[in-house]
C-alpha cells in the first residue's frame, strides 16, 4: 500500500553524481576566498595580488567549507529521509496510492478569446 511512497524516497543506486554537482560548493567556496583576499587588498590600497601566500590560504580554507558543507548537506538529507520513510511506515493510511491520469483528465479545454 505505502511501498510506492518509500520508494520514491529511497535513492537509485545505480545514480552516479555527475561533476557539477560534486565539486560546485568546493569550487565557488574557493574562488570566494581567493576573491575575498583580493577585495581586501584593494580596500586596502594594495596591490591586488600582493601577499598571494594569503590567497592560497584563502582559497584552502574556503574549498574546506564547501567540502564540509556538502557533507553536512548530505547527512541533513539522508536523516531527513530516514524520518519521512519511519512516518510513513507508521502511518500508511495517510499514504493511498495515487490513481493515475491522463492528460486529457488534467488539462482543462482551450478557447481561444480574441
């Protein structure tokens, strides 16, 4: 009865995660730092690339955040969807199947007004 709501919640295994989505949060996080770095220095009246041993670090520690950001991400999710699938287990009466429809049962007819 509910096995069609679980299963929308459990995730495809075959699923690779695809390279924007791996390494977007690291990437920006980094270019953030870097960019950072080089907005103090010219609010500072220095040259922008001066001090490039600070952009480095900058752009370290922001990769670091994205990182730890996905994986915190990851695990909000994944318990998330732990607690929805033990809800609807509990409760599978709030879960009927859908029936199914076609187009023509959801659209509603088109007139024209000119």
């Amino acid at each position: 009865m509910t096995h069609w709501a679980i299963e929308t919640l459990t995730p495809d295994p075959n699923r690779q995660q695809s390279i924007l989505s791996k390494y977007f949060n690291p990437v920006v996080c980094g270019i953030i730092g870097f960019g950072a770095m080089c907005a103090i220095n010219y609010g500072t009246r220095r040259p922008i690339l001066s001090g490039i041993q600070m952009h480095a670090l900058a752009a370290a520690v922001g990769v670091g955040i994205g990182v730890a950001g996905d994986k915190y991400g990851g695990e909000r999710y994944s318990e998330r969807d732990a607690v929805l699938k033990h809800y609807i287990e509990l409760h599978p009466e709030d879960f009927p199947e859908p029936e199914r429809k076609k187009f023509s049962q959801i659209l509603e007819p088109w007139v024209p007004i000119r």
